[in-house]
C-alpha cells in the first residue's frame, strides 16, 4: 500500500473514512460504559486517532479526529460534551504531534499516548474551569492525571499493537 502522500484522494479519503468510523463506534461503546468518575473514560476512540497518526501521518490524523468530533458531536447532541471533547482531542493530537515530530521513531506509542490523554483531560479540565468560573475544580486535577496515565497507556499498547500489524499486512501486500 503506497503511502499516503502517494495515495490517490480517493484512497486518503477511504482510509479517514474507514478509521473514523471505527473511531466513532468505540466512541459510541464507549458511552455506555458506567464511569468510575466524571469525566473519567478508557479513551477507546483515542486509539484510533493515534493509529492513524503512526500509520498515515498529521494530515491523515487531524482528519480522522475532526469527523470523529463532529459527528460524535451531532449524535450526542450534547453542546458541553461536544466542547470537551474538541478542546481536549484538539490539545491531545497537537502534543502528540510534537512529541513525534521531536522524537520521531525513538518515542513509542504508549508514550505518545499517555501525553496525549494526560493533555487531554487537562485541556477539558481547563475548558470546564472557563465555563463554570471556578478554579476549585483544579482539584480534580490529580485524578484526571493519574486516569489519563493509565489509560492512556492501555490505549497506546493497543494502538501501538495494531499499527504494528497494520504495518506488516501492508508490507505483506507490496512484498
């Protein structure tokens, strides 16, 4: 599979359309999942978003998060979610692009990960304080970090795990 620089627009266009589909389904399993906390997700979708970003690039990955955050958006209807969701996916995908970009294949992608969901639940954390007018809710800061540790470690693990054989099927096929 060339890559997507080479790739025709129909094909970058099946590729963000087939991973943001995916993105959008664990997005919606996801949100019948109970929470352990406010705010407190695995981060499924995420995945997705990171993959997209190890196999195809910024170009590729900024797509798949965008159709995913809007039609997310428009399924839930919930305008606060909707926000959340774009001010931490959006602060997520912009330091995990730096620190890819700075380290390049020397950084793994449970790193990448765990930066990104760290960065996300404080740029949703830092929305919400924006909104409400309250900075008592820092206070939740340290549940928020150590939640977006863990998952997103798992989700990077998996992430990494995938585009690993993603990587070896494409190889297999121009092989």
């Amino acid at each position: 599979m060339p890559s997507p620089s080479d790739s025709s627009p129909a094909g970058r266009i099946l590729i963000v359309g087939l991973l943001s589909g995916l993105a959008l389904a664990l997005n919606l399993l996801e949100g019948g999942l109970p929470l352990p906390a406010p705010g407190v997700k695995p981060g499924l979708a995420n995945a997705v978003s990171l993959m997209a970003l190890l196999l195809y690039g910024p170009r590729i990955a900024w797509s798949v998060l965008a159709v995913r955050l809007l039609l997310a958006g428009l399924f839930s209807g919930n305008l606060f979610a909707f926000g959340c969701s774009v001010s931490g996916g959006i602060a997520a995908m912009t330091v995990m692009m730096g620190l890819q970009r700075l380290f390049g294949r020397d950084i793994t992608a449970w790193a990448l990960s765990a930066a990104g969901a760290v960065t996300h639940n404080g740029a949703q954390l830092l929305f919400v304080i924006a909104l409400v007018g309250s900075r008592a809710l820092l206070a939740y800061l340290p549940l928020l970090i150590l939640s977006g540790l863990a998952s997103g470690l798992a989700v990077g693990l998996i992430a990494g795990w995938a585009a690993k054989r993603l990587e070896g099927i494409r190889g297999e096929r121009n092989g």
